[in-house]
C-alpha cells in the first residue's frame, strides 16, 4: 500500500494587529466621543480638555457612548463581509480597523479578500451584507440618540461648501458670513431627515438639533453606508453594481456613477470631490470578474435593488458644514 502525504492544515494565528488596531481605534473615537460630549461643550481649547482630563480622568467616560456607536457599526459592517465571504469559501482576512488622532477618530475599516469571487451570487451576498449589517445596528442608535438630543438655537451661518460656492462668493465679493465656523452642521440624508420629523418633529425657525453623541455615531455609520454603496469600482455598490448587471453594464454604470460624484463635488460639497478623487484614481472604476458568471435569483435581485436604494437613502449632499 502506497504512503499517503497529508499535508497539516495551517496553524490559526493570534490576530494580534487586528485586535491592537480595534483597541487603538477604541481609543482614538473615545477621545472624539469626549469631544462630542456635554463634557466638552465649554471648552475653547485642547490644552483646557488635557487639563480637565487631568483634574478627572473619568471623564474620558464621556466619550464610551460615541465611541462604542461608531465602532460597533463599523464592527458590524465588516463582519457582514468576513462571515459571508466566508461563507462563500473566498479566502478573507479578519477587519483591519483605522485609527486616527483627528477628526471622528476613524477612517473606517476593511477586508483583505485574497482568492477570487466564485460567482455573482456570492459577489452580492458578501457585497451588500456589510451595509445591510451596519444599517440594522445605526437605525435603532440613530432613533435613540435623537430621542436623547436636545432643540437649541443655532447660528445657521456656514462658509461656502462646495467649490462652485466658494466661487460665487468669491465672484460677489462677499467674505464668510458672521457666525460661519461657530457650529458644526451636519449634513441630511432622506433616511435621517424623515428619522429626526418622526422623532423630534417640526422645528422652529433659528433652531437645530444638538444631537447626542449616540445620534452623530450613527449619522456617520449611515454616512460611511453611503461611501462604500456608491455604486463604483470594488466599493459594495461596486460588488452590487455587478452582481446585478454583469461585468460590462456595471463599468458602464461605474462612469455615470464617477461623472454624477464629480459634479456633485463641484456643485453641492467638498466631500464629494474628494470621494470622486479617491473612487476615480484610487480604487477605480474596474472589477475583477467572478469566476461564474450565472444571474441573479428574483430573491437576491430584489436585495440588489434594496440595496441601490439603500444608497439614495443614505446619501448626504452636503456632509458637513461649518
């Protein structure tokens, strides 16, 4: 009888920069959170927030609800991905989170897939499961967090938000409106609109919602479903994009989708030209095929379609102002 060689399955690694960036990104949105807090909202400067959180460093507490919102989305969004890639037998990494010591803390997180999508059908399972995901956790936070924020009055002065504004402004000789970089305003969807009237009702003229930390959390995870269905390149939207039209339709589609980003970056926000910069020449407007090439069910269809909508529901035309 002939030997037999089995080769051993690989030994499983401890994900120790997995789980080093998770525990950094922890901490870089539990300082923002702090930011965010009532427990900031009379400070004026950093050195008077350092010298705060050395007179009580329990107050770094403040920041746990924005910081556990926002990454407890992102966590959700990326597992979507990780189990069904899984699921699907495509070679994926655990979510690499990306902490950074400004802003909201975080530039998101990914996924390394390292073998070939088997077919479209497992394409839009592991392309619209992260958003889908993180949409289940951010709708209920976001209804909380708004049921918990507070109706003040508010300058509603911003600067120009978009370059076409910025030049009319310039254009008319008018200089940046008193009151402009006094408040962060941000930006509507359809979904958080018709959610802040459902919750908070109809407001008064000079007034705005201060949302509770919990509230912004789950406005950006909303806003980060936006970024990646943007229906382009290997962004979910991407993955969806082809899954349902195929590999031709959907590079066609890609350019629609990079030439609409593009004016709206030129006419309504500054975000947008830079999402149009990063899908365009970073990421780009191709994908790789799937190696089965079948159609879509009617059941995965109609979650393709959701899911396209999903994006339209979620996008910010102007995501921030100040």
């Amino acid at each position: 009888m002939d030997d037999v060689l089995v080769r051993p399955r690989p030994r499983a690694r401890f994900p120790a920069a997995n789980v080093a960036l998770f525990l950094a990104t922890l901490a870089t949105t539990g300082w923002a959170g702090l930011l965010f807090s009532p427990a900031a909202a009379d400070v004026r400067t950093l050195g008077e927030l350092l010298a705060r959180v050395r007179e009580a460093p329990g107050v770094l507490l403040e920041g746990l609800p924005f910081a556990l919102s926002l990454v407890g989305i992102l966590f959700t969004h990326e597992m979507g991905h990780y189990v069904l890639a899984r699921r699907a037998r495509v070679d994926t990494t655990l979510p690499y989170f990306i902490p950074v010591p400004f802003g909201v803390g975080t530039l998101g997180a990914v996924i390394r897939m390292r073998s070939p999508i088997p077919s479209r059908r497992a394409l839009l399972d592991i392309g619209a499961s992260g958003p889908l995901g993180g949409l289940v956790v951010a709708l209920p936070l976001l209804v909380w967090g708004l049921a918990h924020s507070e109706i003040r009055e508010v300058s509603a002065a911003t600067s120009p938000a978009s370059p076409f504004g910025a030049f009319l402004s310039w254009l008319a000789g008018r200089p940046s409106p008193e009151g402009a970089g006094e408040v962060i305003h941000f930006g509507h969807s359809l979904l958080t609109l018709a959610a802040q009237r459902l919750v908070v009702g109809p407001l008064a003229p000079g007034t705005d919602v201060v949302m509770h930390p919990v509230a912004v959390a789950a406005s950006l995870g909303l806003l980060v479903t936006a970024l990646n269905l943007v229906p382009a390149g290997q962004l979910d939207g991407g993955h969806v994009l082809y899954a349902l039209f195929g590999r031709r339709r959907a590079h066609a589609l890609a350019r629609l989708t990079s030439a609409a980003l593009l004016l709206a970056g030129i006419f309504a926000s500054w975000s947008w030209l830079l999402w149009w910069f990063l899908t365009r020449f970073v990421v780009g407007l191709g994908h790789p095929a799937a190696l089965v090439e079948e159609p879509l069910g009617p059941g995965r269809r109609a979650i393709a379609i959701f899911s396209l909508i999903l994006f339209f529901a979620t996008f910010v035309p102007v995501p921030v102002a100040f």
